[in-house]
C-alpha cells in the first residue's frame, strides 16, 4: 500500500504533464467519470456534504484499521475532485488522514483555478472526510 504521499506525487506528476488548464480540466472530468459509480443507498442526506454548491455524497467505511471513501458528484469537475481525495485518502488509518498535509491540491494548482464556490467546496469534502477519520479513531480506541 503507498502512502498518502506517495499517491500526492503520483497526481502531481499526472497533471505536471500539461501546461495547459483546459488539458488539466479534462483529466479531472476523466478521473471523475472512472470513478465507480456509488450505490443509491448511500445517496442519502446524511450522505450530503454541507457546503458544496453541486451535490457531493460521500460514503465511509472503516475495515481493518482503515477508512474506506465512496464519492459521487452531480458535477463532472467536483466529482473528478473528490475523486482525487478518495483516491489519497482512502484505504489509511484515521491517523494517517487527520495527519495528511494534501500538498498535491495547491501543486496542480487546483486552488487558483477554481472558482471560490468550488474551492469551499474542496474544503468542505476535506473536513467531511477527516470528521469521519475522527469519528471512527474516536469509536474504535
């Protein structure tokens, strides 16, 4: 298993390959449609991550010592986002995802294209994923 850093220089050199934004905005909508579809079970309210402009659901698991994200969008770049996040997130110990620094955000210079809507949104999908890392190191100590 690769640590959530390694996984951050992995995307990092993926997006380095184009200089281009417009090139850039086509690997997230990429990443966001190979992203498995979640179950509609899970598209609940609770499931809503509260300060997304587009609908975000987001779905975690805790096995085996390690949290496991589920996501989905309504929108093709937000989904391409919380595809990235689950990719580094998911499958680490609440540990090491509440002491992650996610670097990789601002060097694909994810924050300074985006627009301020979807920048709180990419906050708010962080802080959801890292409550739940929280809830789960808290329920299982």
């Amino acid at each position: 298993m690769k640590s959530i850093d390694e996984i951050q220089d992995e995307i990092i050199e993926e997006f380095s390959v184009f200089d281009d934004w417009m090139d850039k905005y086509a690997l997230l909508i990429d990443l966001g449609n190979a992203l498995p579809p979640l179950d509609e079970k899970y598209k609940t309210p609770e499931n809503l991550i509260e300060g997304c402009q587009s609908r975000v659901w987001l779905q975690a698991d805790y096995r085996e010592g390690s949290v496991y994200f589920e996501a989905e969008s309504d929108a093709i770049i937000v989904k391409g986002i919380v595809s990235l996040l689950v990719r580094v997130l998911s499958g680490h110990t609440p540990d090491e995802i509440l002491n992650a620094h996610l670097y990789f955000i601002d060097r694909i210079g994810l924050n300074e294209h985006l627009s301020p809507t979807r920048s709180n949104g990419l906050v708010a999908m962080v802080k959801q994923m890292r409550m739940y890392a929280l809830a789960f190191k808290v329920k299982n100590n």
